[in-house]
C-alpha cells in the first residue's frame, strides 16, 4: 500500500511535534536533575549542620569536663578553673547582641557591609570587656589597668615606667633589653612605646586602663580589617564579610584582653594587603606603603616577619599566571626595591635622629629569645601537633571543621586563583607549626595569622543558609563563653 507523501506543511508540523516530545522529555530530565542536586544540597547541608553542631557539642564536654589535653600538652598547659556561668553568662550575652544585630539587619538587606562590621567589632570590643571584666569576685573593669601593670602577664608598661627620652632612650635601646622583663627581651621597642606614649599624658593607673583599652580598640578592627584582606586577595564580599564576623568571635582575639598580641593581626592586614595592592596595580605608591608598614612591624613585633612566606608565595602566583612571566617578573622585582629602599630610608632616618641601631637590636633580641627558649622544654617536633590544636582552640575549634569542609567541596579540575590563595593561606600556617618557627600559647602567639586563616572560613559560611551560619555563630559564642569560664589565660 502506498503511503502519502506529506505536503510541506504537514513536513513543518511533524517536526514540530517531534522537537515538542523531545524538549519536553529534556525538560522534564532537567527538572529531575535540579531537584536530585538540590535533593543533594539539602542533605550535604544538614550534614555540614550536624557535624557543627556534633564538633561543638564535644568540644563543650571536654571544656565543661576539664578533659586532660585539651587546655594543652604535657610540657606546657593553660591552667582549669570554674568560673560561675551565671556570672560570665549574662555580660558575655550582652555583648553578643551587636553582633547577632548586625547578621540580621545584614541577611535582610536593611544594613550594608560596612554597618553591619561596624556592629560587628562594637561586639568584639564588648566581649573583650565583658570577658576581663568577670574574673575578679565581682565585674570590674579597672582589672584592664592590673593586667597591664603586671611585669609577667603585660611587661611592655612595666618597662615603660623607665622611659627616659626618645633619643637616649632608643640609642641605648639593645643595651637596656637585658633589664627588660620577660615579653620584652625578645621585642622591638614598639609596644614598650606605646605605653611610654600614654605615661607621658596619664599617672600610672589611668595610663595602664587607657593604653589597655587602645588595645582593645585595635583588637576589635581585626574583624573589618579581615574583611579588607579577603576582598583584596580575591574573595566575594559576602565571603569576607562571614570570615570578619567569625574571626570577630574567635576566643584566641578576646580572651587573652589586654595582650599585646591582639593588635597584630591589624598589622598583618596592613602589611599583606598593602603588598597585594602595590602588584595588582602595579602603583608604586603601594608597595612604598608596604615599605613603611614593614617598618612598623619590625619596630613592634619579629615574629610577624614570618608572613614574609606568604608574600612570597603570592608574588610567585602573581608572576607565573601571567602569559608573559617576564614582565610580571619585571613588574614584582621594581616594587621589591620601592619597599625594600622605604624601610632602608625610614630606619637610615631614625637612626640619625635617635641612634637606634635596627641590626645591634634584632641580634640581642636573638639571643635573649634563644636563651629564654632552652628554659621552657618545648620538644619540636612533639610541638607541632599541639601547636594546631592550640590555634585551633584560639579560633573557636569550629574553624578547621569548616576549612575542612571548604577543602573536600573541591573538584578536579584547574584550580582557580582564589584555590591557590586558600593554599597559601593555609600553608602559612602550616609552615610556622613544622618548621616550630613560633611554638607554644599559639592561641595567642598566632593570632596575626588569623585573617589570613578566615579565607577558606567565609567562602565555606558563604555557601551556607543564613539559619546555618547563625547556628555556627552562635555554637562559637557558646564554646567562647565554656573557655572563659573553665580556662584562664591572664594569669590570675
């Protein structure tokens, strides 16, 4: 039997029918796959909410249980107390709600990022005082004051109080390092300055409150300045924002309130992202930026120079992403000798005006750290395992759960730069606690790497839903309030 043969029309028709069955058959295959991811999604996050909640819970069991090794290894520990909960609840509760304030207002889009982290270090500075102001009987905050003047905890005003003039004083500076008492053998005369600098205005014990509460303040911009490093080194804002606000939380920055070591990680922002700035854009104004902030850090502290390992291993992404290696090269090596050549003249400078010898000083304080080192039996490399658990417990434990989490999100493939960033910034740390660079009380010591390590943190918390990212701040807050109870870090 002959079949028809189909008229152009009903040519134009059947295909239209097919290509009908067909998109609609590949429409439904796509909407059974979203829903299969999204099916995925939703059970990877209650996951990620479970393991949180589950690393928070134990975590609270050991503070609450005084388990050995948590507060440190055998050869060195932070010492148990227990503080009344109520006592150091409500104060701690107080000062959180800027904070939870600001992630709200955030999440509906009634407050910008720079409101929001303006909340967000106003909680930070809150905590800081509500943490010192409940160890004595009853809250005082004139316990700031006492910390500071203690020559053990604080000895930086301790040696303040000898502060004889600037030009005679600095032109002496390596000799007088052997009568300092014990955090400033091994430092630069920055932080011993200042205190000298509120001496010269205040009576001894106003002095110490108000040099104490500057410190404070410095402390409580690590959460804005952690949100300027990440957006600098390429992260989302959103991103950046959810890493300021957990490291804003972190016990390491609040609980050892009024160290020294707290105002660090706002030098590191400067430092890094000065020179992140000065390659991106190639400005040389950047990178003499970056020359006169080394300055500042290697009049203050040493140990931040360590950071000089990140720099380096930016520098190296910087040049070799390029198409043209050469001139990147060309291009990092110009801005080397900008910055290099600041700090040259800026410390040529203040040796003239003052006789402050950089190269006599750094030696002395060399040594003195060496000889302080071989009293304190710190066995690398049994160090290196219990430095990390330190630092995990100065930035609230939950940290390497979600930089964890951040790493196994990953798929084969290219990396990006941002990956080779987040490599960096962990290798960072990694290399200060192999190499046993700055071991021990690394919950302190290290906290100027601490905006470098929110980096995977916020783009982990950026993923998250909002109910997941307050749940995971609010176990923080938690654990922070079981370690301010149950541990003490100050000394008394």
């Amino acid at each position: 039997m002959a079949h028809a043969k189909p008229v152009p029309g009903d040519r134009v028709q059947l295909r239209r029918g097919i290509a009908d069955r067909l998109g609609g058959e590949s429409q439904a295959g796509s909407d059974a796959l979203r829903m299969q991811q999204g099916h995925s999604q939703v059970e990877a996050s209650r996951l990620q909410r479970a393991s949180a909640l589950a690393l928070a819970g134990v975590i609270a069991a050991l503070l609450i249980g005084h388990a050995p090794g948590i507060n440190g290894p055998w050869y060195w520990q932070w010492p148990w107390r227990r503080l009344d909960v109520a006592r150091v609840l409500l104060p701690m509760l107080i000062a959180f709600a800027p904070f939870v304030l600001a992630q709200l207002l955030h999440t509906r889009g009634r407050l910008g990022h720079a409101g929001a982290l303006a909340l967000v270090a106003l909680s930070t500075l809150l905590l800081q005082a509500a943490s010192i102001g409940v160890q004595g009987p009853s809250f005082n905050l004139m316990r700031i004051a006492l910390v500071v003047e203690d020559p053990i905890i604080t000895s930086y005003f301790t040696d303040a109080l000898g502060f004889t003039g600037l030009a005679d004083w600095l032109g002496n500076y390596p000799d007088r390092m052997s009568e300092f008492h014990l955090h400033s053998i091994n430092k630069p005369p920055g932080p011993i300055l200042y205190y000298a600098s509120f001496l010269q205005w205040f009576e001894p014990r106003p002095a110490a409150f108000f040099g104490g509460l500057g410190v404070g303040v410095l402390a409580a911009a690590c959460g804005p300045a952690t949100f300027i490093l990440m957006r600098r080194l390429g992260a989302p804002s959103e991103a950046a924002f959810h890493g300021a606000s957990y490291a804003a939380l972190c016990p390491g920055l609040i609980l050892f309130y009024p160290e020294f070591d707290q105002v660090y990680p706002l030098l590191a922002v400067l430092l890094l992202a000065s020179w992140v700035l000065a390659l991106e854009r190639d400005r040389g104004r950047w990178s003499a930026c970056f020359g006169a902030v080394l300055t500042a850090v290697a009049f203050t502290s040493y140990g931040l120079l360590v950071l000089g390992a990140f720099a380096f291993g930016y520098t190296v992404l910087f040049c070799i992403r390029d198409p043209k290696p050469p001139k990147r090269v060309s291009v990092a090596t110009r801005h080397v000798a900008i910055a290099l050549g600041t700090t040259a003249c800026a410390y040529a400078l203040l040796h003239a005006l003052t006789g402050f010898d950089p190269f006599s000083t750094l030696s002395t304080a060399i040594e003195n750290q060496a000889r302080h080192a071989a009293t304190l039996g710190r066995p690398w490399p049994a160090t290196i395992p219990f430095d990390l658990l330190d630092f995990a417990l100065g930035t609230g434990w939950l940290s390497f759960l979600l930089i964890g989490q951040r790493l196994a999100r990953w798929r084969r493939g290219t990396p990006q730069k941002l990956d080779w960033v987040v490599l960096l910034c962990l290798g960072q740390v990694l290399l200060v606690a192999v190499a046993g660079l700055i071991p021990s009380e690394t919950a302190r010591v290290w906290l100027f790497m601490l905006p470098l390590f929110m980096l995977p943190v916020g783009l982990e918390l950026s993923r998250w839903g909002s109910g997941g990212r307050m749940m995971v701040y609010g176990c923080l807050w938690g654990l922070l309030v079981l370690t301010s109870q149950n541990l003490m870090f100050l000394g008394a």
